[in-house]
C-alpha cells in the first residue's frame, strides 16, 4: 500500500507551505525523513527526529535519526522503524522536527492509503505549495501587545499577606 502524507511547515507565515507526497507503507522513517528534506529543498545533513503525535498535536515518542541517548533510555531509530508501525488510519499524525538549532518543525498527517500505481516510482512528490522562507520561522511564545505581558505577573500582591491563600505557620 502507499501512504499519501501532507507535510506542513509550522510558520507564521500568510502563506500555508507544504508537499503531498507518496511513500511505500514498508519504507522506514529514514526514506520518510529523505523525501521531505528533499522536497523543501533542504541538504538533509542536520540532525533531525520524527515524534509521535496524537490528534490535538501534542509530542509524543521521539524517533531519531542517531542514538543520542544515554544507557537505559534508548530512543527508536528512523532506519529501523517501519513507517506502518507508527502511522496507520488509527494513528495519522507525527510531529518532524529538522536541524535542532533553526528548529524547522513540520506537521505530517497521513492523508489518504492508496493501491501502489503500475509504473510509478516511489517515494514521490506529488504537490508543492508554498516556497520555505530563508530562515526557520521564529516561534513567539509571548503575548503580542509586551506591555501587557509580564511573566511575573500572578495577581497576588506579595505584600498583601492577608489575602494570600496560604497559612503563614504552616509547620
């Protein structure tokens, strides 16, 4: 069977960018991880992992290009892991994460499971929207207005031991 994917660059862009692409349902995460550099445009050298996501986005296993880990805590490979082991129409979403110091993140969903077609080559590109931009877009984590914003700010008043929710000798 083939998997179709939708890879989207998580960008704050006004333009959606991402590819369609086809890839064997028995390829690893490593061929994977090849056809998406490849399609972005990108060398593939850096060091990159495939997490495992559930269906509200949230980062789940990781699967990494190299072990990087230290004694018991060994992570899975990308060339030792089947594509179909860790997406099917049950599970569709991993998180792609490429070059850990520009942290260009992806969202790759599973689309749609096809008949291999006769005569074609995979993996394979189908669809290309959007061109990626120089520099991996920079993830803004405050709020917008920074006069607003004060990460301190808990809505207590230390000096008001009155009203603060705890009792003073506690022990």
């Amino acid at each position: 069977m083939i998997y179709r994917f939708r890879v989207v660059l998580d960008n704050d862009t006004e333009e959606d960018i991402f590819r369609d692409l086809e890839i064997r349902e028995t390829d690893t995460l490593e061929d994977l991880h090849n056809i998406i550099t490849q399609s972005f445009g990108f060398d593939g050298l850096e060091m990159a992992s495939f997490y495992i996501s559930n269906d509200t986005w949230e980062q789940g296993e990781e699967i990494s290009m190299f072990d990087v880990s230290e004694g018991a805590n060994a992570v899975r490979l990308m060339n030792e892991t089947v594509i179909n082991d860790v997406t099917h129409e049950m599970a569709t979403k991993l998180i792609y994460v490429y070059d850990f110091l520009s942290m260009w993140t992806f969202y790759v969903e599973l689309a749609e499971i096809v008949d291999e077609a006769e005569g074609q080559d995979y993996p394979n590109l189908m669809f290309v929207h959007g061109q990626i931009p120089d520099e991996a877009p920079i993830k803004n984590f405050e709020s917008e207005d920074l006069e607003e914003f004060d990460e301190f700010d808990d809505g207590y008043d230390i000096n008001d031991y009155d009203n603060l929710d705890f009792e003073e000798n506690w022990n």
